[in-house]
C-alpha cells in the first residue's frame, strides 16, 4: 500500500529563494523559512517560545513557481 506524507509549515523567509538547473532542465529552487512556535514549561508553567529553521528544495514546475 502507498502511502503519501503532506507536512504544513508557515513562517517567515529567511533567505531569498535561489534557483538553478538540472543538465536534464529540470528547475530546482531551494530556500529556508522559520517557524516560531510557544509552548507552556511542564514544570515551570511558563510561556516560552521557540524557532526552528527548515531548509527546503523544490523541483520541477512548483520550484519555478516558488522563486
């Protein structure tokens, strides 16, 4: 059985998207966003928050339509 994993993630750019080619002509742009997130300290009951940086690359058609 196939199986098909979709992940979500807004945030903010932190580079400019940079796109180049394939020998074969395929179009890959790669950039990276960051994702702030807050949470609550299970032992302190505080609100903290963090960032995680996410690099990414796209092929094909959607990577022309990212840059």
């Amino acid at each position: 059985m196939v199986t098909f994993n979709r992940v979500i993630l807004a945030g903010n750019l932190t580079r400019d998207p940079e796109t180049r080619f394939l020998p074969a002509g395929t179009a890959v742009t790669e950039f990276a966003i960051a994702v702030n997130y807050r949470y609550k300290s299970k032992t302190t009951n505080e609100l903290k928050e963090d960032v995680s940086f996410f690099d990414i690359v796209v092929f094909g058609k959607m990577g022309e339509n990212c840059a």
